[in-house]
C-alpha cells in the first residue's frame, strides 16, 4: 500500500489548518492533537472486533490520514511557535 496515494493531500492540509485555526483561538495543542489522532491501542481493539478485511483495510487508511492531519498539524504549531514577534 502507497500511504501517500490513499488519501488527498489537500484534505489532509485542510483538515489540519482547520485544528489549527482552533490552536489560534486559544485552543489547548494537546487536546486537540488528542482529538486528531487515533491511538494505535484503537486500531487493535478495533480490529479485534471486525475481522472483515475490507473494514480493515478502511481502518488503516483512517489510522494513516489522521497520522498525515497531526503531523501537518505539528508542523503548523512548531511554525507558530518560532515565528518572531512584531511589539
């Protein structure tokens, strides 16, 4: 499986300026990346539960574009964070 092909690229970007327009307002980094990622511990309970190939199939697909969101998302904030101050 390609992981750079599965999903938009743009849907990911904008998924991510999304949270981080959230950052912006105020919101906590740490709440929302835990609202952005789906914890590998997730994945496997999940998969336990449905056997079905196909499903897991759309699982890994999930659990690879919120990896995409977040690490954009990251890399949004580490940005913010460096850029320097106008006083």
């Amino acid at each position: 499986m390609n992981r750079g092909e599965d999903f938009d690229l743009m849907a990911t970007r904008r998924e991510a300026a999304m949270f981080y327009g959230l950052f912006l307002r105020g919101h906590p980094v740490d709440v929302l990346r835990k609202d952005i990622d789906v914890p590998k511990e997730t994945v496997q309970k999940w998969e336990n539960v449905y056997r079905n190939d196909s499903f897991r199939e759309s699982l890994k697909r999930l659990y690879y574009y919120r990896k995409q969101v977040l690490a954009i998302f990251d890399e949004l904030v580490t940005n913010e964070r460096l850029r320097p101050r106008i006083q």
